[in-house]
C-alpha cells in the first residue's frame, strides 16, 4: 500500500503540472504544425476567402477538440455528469470547476495558432486581398476596368509570379498593407486573450474564493476515488485470478488421482516449496491435459475453499502439508450442496 | 513527515528562484519573440506611426500581464488582500511589500522588449520617418509637400523602386537610427542607476518593518503550499476509507442474501484476504454496477463506528 501512496501522491501534486505538460506540448506542436504546413493561396477571386479563413478558423477547432481527447478527466467529468444520484448528491459547482479547467486548457492550443497565423500575416493576404483599397494605395490614373477583371487581378497579389497587375497597384505595396493590418489584428488578438486571463485569474479570489476551494477539493476527490477503486478492482481481480487458477490445479490433480486409483507418491519431505508450487502435477502427460482441459473448459467463476481429502481416492492422512486441514472440513458440505 | 519536511524546506529556500527563473524565461522569450518576428513597416503615411509605436507599446503590456499570470505569489497576494479578517487581523505592510515584488519581477520582460526595440531601431525609423523635415535631406528638398511625405513614409522600405535610387533614405535611416539607439542606451543606464540605488539605499530606511514583511510573506506563502498539500492526502485517506466501508458493506449485503455462512479468518489464506468476500462473477458485477448506480455517501464516521 505504501508505494500506491507514494505513487497516488506523486500523480496528485503532479497533476497540474502534467496536465500544464500537455498543454505546452500542444502549443508547441501547433506552432510546427503550421511552420510545417505548406501554405498554397489559390489566387482566384472568390476561393482566396474560402481558404484563407478555413486555415485560420478550422486548425484551432481541430485543437481544441484534441485538447479535450487529450485529457484523461474528460471522462471523469463524463461520468460524474452521468451518474444516477444514488445516496450521494451532485454538486453542480464540482461539474463547472472541471469542465472550465479542461476548457481553459483546452484552448491554448488553438489560441497560439490564431496568434502565429494572424503575426505571419499569410492567410489574412490571401484572405482579403481582393478587398485592398486601390483608390488610396494604387494607380487612379489607370485605364478603368470592369469590376471582375480588377477582382481577377488583386486575387493574384499573393502569387507573386503571376501577378500582373503592377500598373494598378503595386505588388509590395498592397502585399505590405495586407500585413500591417494581419499583424495589428495579431497583436491585438494576443492582448485580448492575455487580458482575458488575467481577469479570469485575478477576480477569482475577489469573488467566491471559499466556493472555489469546495470545488478543487472535490474534484481532486473523485479522481483519486476513482485510481483507488480501480487499484482495488485490480487487487481484487489478481487475487480472484491467483485463487481461481490454484484451485483449477488441484481440481486436475484430484481429478487425474480418482482417474488413476491409486495413491499419489509421496514427496520427500525435504523438497518443501518447489513441491508444493508443482500443485500435484508432476508428469508430461499431466500437464498436457491439465493446458488443454484449461482452453476447453475454463472454470467458473466462483470460488469455493481447496479441497479436502474425502472418501474418493485421497488417503487423506499422510499427505505432503500442501493443504490446511481445517477448511478442507467445508469442502464436503458445498460439494453436497451443488 | 520527514519527506514533507524535505519538500517544504525546498519550497521555501527557492520560493524566490524559481519567482526569479520565470522572470529570466520571460525575458529571454521577449528577445525571442522579437527576433523572430517578421517586422515589416507598411510605409504608407498614416499607418506608420501606428504600426511603430503599437509594436513598440503592445507587447510589453502582454509581457507584463504574461509576468503577473505566471508569478504564483499574485494569487497569494490577492487572497490575502480578500479574505475576511477573521481570527487573524491583516497586515497592509506584507500586502504592500507582495505588490512590489510582483511588480518588479513583472517589469523586467517588457522593459527588456522596450529596449531590444529601441537599440535595434527598426521601430522608431518606421515610426518617425514621416515626421521628418525634408528640407534637411537633400533627396527630399526639391519636391512638393505630398511627395515628400510619400517619400519620407517610404523610407523605411529599401527595397521599394522610389527608394532604390534615392540615396537620401539612408540619411534618414541614419539619423533615426542614431537617436534611438541612444534613447535606448539612456533609458538602460537610467534603470539600472535607480534599480541600484533602490537596492542600495533601501536598508537605510525601514529595515525592521522590511524584515517583518518579508517573513510574513514567505509565511503565508508556505502556509497555503501545506494547507493544499494537506488537503491532497486528506482527500487521498478519505476515498481509502470510502472504498473499504463500500467492500465491506457490500460483504454484508451478499451474506444477507446468499445464505453462505463463511468460515471467518480460520486457515484464511494471505491472497484471500484481499478478496474481501466477494468470490465470484456475479458478486463481482453486482459490486461494480451498486458502484456506479449507488455511490456511498460521503461519510466514513460509520466505518469508525464499526
């Protein structure tokens, strides 16, 4: 029990900073996602806007959602949230505290590629570039021409290569402004968010400080409930495994010994441990049957005390000290009973 | 005890380093931030200056804010300003002497973007070349006010094809440049005076009350780490009993209903012993499905009891 302890402290006083792992890991992996990503501006008029947003608003959706997957107490809310109320009482306030923690988490993520999206200034040029003002920035003494053309022409700002329209406003100059702007609406982003969570974090003692610490308090206790009931179960079920399997063992050996008739060698009283550990068998033959009985017929699960020496093939006296005599005395009275 | 004891000792001796690692962290990704981000002037002439001095004045307020965020003793200080008197009367002079330390710390990234920014120069020459007068350039004297405020706002632009052929750009460039590396210069030999006189002179006034505050402060800090930790293994002892009461309870309803009378602790082998009396498939599920449709009370004073 001592190294569970020591296992259960280590995970609670490191569960903040596991989760803050996380959630660093994330946005560092979302900053290489997009200087990995291989960003092509399809320069036409009405697919720039499609795509430009679409690479700024899909990825941090995608983020957030993986930020929640990512959290083992997703499921912990889940069930919590689920729970028939039994004869213990729901706290709503338990169930928020959760559910704002993994959120605030959640979005870090997608708020970093907001911010390096909007600072790179790539998809908001590709995005609005068809919105440039040329009045002001280009050429107002160039011959005029219909709407779709010039919307053709400024759809190709970004693709250097292929722009042509140099005469009605220059490339560098509306490439510039696009930026200005994408980089002011970054900055402004990032201020937004940082301001956001200094509100959040430096109101919260202000307001509801003895509410919040019900809440922490809580929600640590169900999740190491819930370790601690799952290392039980496990405790439990290597136990179950361990007596189920001794007792498939020696219902072989008794088995094999009432099939034979005759009585079981006695082992030198020196061999002592390995002896019992063999569980009674001790030839090919009956290993054989003892790994095919064991696929064919696996036995119930329910365990009943070991054996006892009854009247069918066990000498009874004389065994080697494998079996306690007391609890055999039950074996009798259950086997009558089934 | 003993390992808590080693844990708190750590707390308290670097308490203050690692305030003062995530301080240095900051600052070192402020220098980052700003190597790594694509400057570029729009170098049209009502943008500039806005474009320029936001670069210059945005970011160090995100830094400030990022170093509030981070720092663990601004909870602590708020807290301590909230909480309802009590038992315990409040001391404004810890309150005070938490702020300024916070504050402090928080200071030291902006103030470092502030200056990158200004040795560096890019800022100001974006900001300010339109401010210029053109009759002391010679590129920009013979032209009409509009041009040459077009002309001067493109300035920070090399590589534009109206500035490729002026060599009066660099002038300009120059000059800029030379006045905000020494603002630069000036305002770092002005902080680092007061931040040495501060240091300096500060025993001279108030020693005691400084000495006061600052153990009170380390105390309320570490008295808030314990209560937290303590509340972990309370938490942790709570669910134990939950958990055994909940076994044993069930124990009790399977013998009530199963008309089994086991044999208790006779001959009782080591392995069985975390069995808990439930023994087979059926209980097995029961005890898992009463776990979830029917959790336990929050209340181990029965198990006490028992």
């Amino acid at each position: 029990m001592d190294k569970f302890r020591m296992i259960f402290q280590f995970f609670q006083s490191n569960q903040e900073s596991f989760m803050n792992g996380i959630c660093g890991i994330m946005a560092l992996a979302s900053t290489q996602m997009y200087s990995a990503f291989d960003f092509n501006c399809p320069c036409l008029p009405h697919y720039n806007l499609a795509y430009g947003l679409g690479i700024l608003l899909l990825p941090p959706f995608i983020l957030f959602l993986l930020g929640f997957v990512l959290n083992n107490n997703i499921s912990m809310l889940a069930e919590e949230w689920r729970r028939p109320q039994g004869q213990r009482g729901k706290d709503p306030a338990v169930l928020r505290y959760m559910f704002c923690s993994m959120a605030q988490r959640a979005m870090i993520a997608p708020a970093v590629w907001v911010s390096v999206t909007l600072l790179d200034g790539k998809c908001i040029t590709c995005a609005f570039c068809t919105s440039v003002p040329v009045e002001t920035l280009g050429n107002a003494s160039h011959p005029r021409l219909s709407q779709g053309e010039i919307q053709r022409v400024l759809a190709r700002i970004p693709c250097k290569e292929i722009y042509n329209g140099q005469q009605l406003i220059a490339n560098e100059v509306a490439i510039r402004y696009l930026r200005c702007i994408s980089q002011a609406l970054g900055w402004c982003f990032v201020l937004l968010m940082t301001t956001l969570a200094f509100l959040v974090r430096s109101l919260r003692p202000c307001f509801s400080q003895a509410a919040f610490l019900k809440s922490r308090y809580w929600s640590h206790y169900i999740d190491i409930e819930r370790k601690l009931f799952d290392e039980t179960c496990a405790e439990h079920a290597r136990s179950f495994a361990k007596v189920c399997i001794q007792q498939f063992f020696e219902g072989m050996s008794t088995d094999l010994v009432a099939a034979r008739c005759h009585l079981p060698r006695k082992a030198p009283a020196s061999a002592g441990e390995a002896t019992e550990k063999l569980l009674g068998i001790t030839d090919q033959g009956t290993m054989n049957m003892a790994l095919k009985s064991w696929h064919r017929c696996k036995p119930p699960l329910h365990l009943h005390p070991p054996a006892l020496p009854t009247g069918n093939g066990w000498a009874g006296e004389g065994q080697p000290p494998m079996h306690p005599s007391a609890p055999r005395k039950e074996t009798a009275a259950y086997y009558s009973w089934v | 005890m003993d390992r808590f004891r080693m844990i708190f000792q750590y707390f308290q001796s670097n308490s203050e380093s690692v305030m003062n690692g995530i301080c240095g962290l900051l600052a070192l990704a402020s220098v980052k931030m700003y190597t790594s981000f694509d400057f570029s002037c729009p170098c049209l002439p009502q943008y500039n200056m806005a474009y320029g001095l936001g670069i210059m004045f945005v970011p160090p307020i995100i830094l400030f804010l990022c170093g509030l965020i981070l720092n663990r003793q601004s909870l602590v200080m708020l807290e301590e300003w909230r909480r309802p008197p009590g038992h315990r009367k409040k001391d404004l002079a810890v309150i005070r002497y938490l702020c300024s330390s916070i504050m402090q710390r928080a200071m030291v990234a902006p103030v470092v973007w502030f200056i990158v920014t200004l040795l560096d120069g890019k800022c100001l020459i974006c900001a300010f070349s339109g401010s210029m007068d053109p009759q002391k350039f010679v590129g920009f004297a013979n032209v009409s006010t509009v041009q040459a405020q077009q002309l001067l706002a493109k300035v920070p632009c090399k590589d534009d094809e109206l500035m490729r052929n002026n060599t009066s750009h660099k002038a300009v460039t120059r000059y800029l440049r030379c006045w905000s590396q020494a603002l630069g210069w000036s305002i770092l030999l002005i902080l680092i005076i007061a931040a040495f006189l501060a240091r300096w002179l500060r025993p001279c006034f108030n020693q005691a009350t400084l000495l006061q505050a600052r153990h009170w402060s380390n105390y309320i800090d570490i008295e808030q780490k314990i209560f937290e930790e303590t509340c972990c293994e309370h938490s942790r002892l709570f669910a134990h009993k939950c958990i055994l009461h909940f076994f044993e309870s069930m124990r009790q309803e399977i013998k009530l209903h199963s008309f089994i009378l086991p044999r208790e602790g006779e001959g009782a082998e080591g392995g069985e012993d975390l069995l808990r009396g439930i023994t087979d498939q059926d209980q097995v599920n029961k005890l898992l499905k009463t776990w979830y449709y029917e959790k336990p009370p929050l209340d181990v004073s029965q198990a006490h009891q028992r």
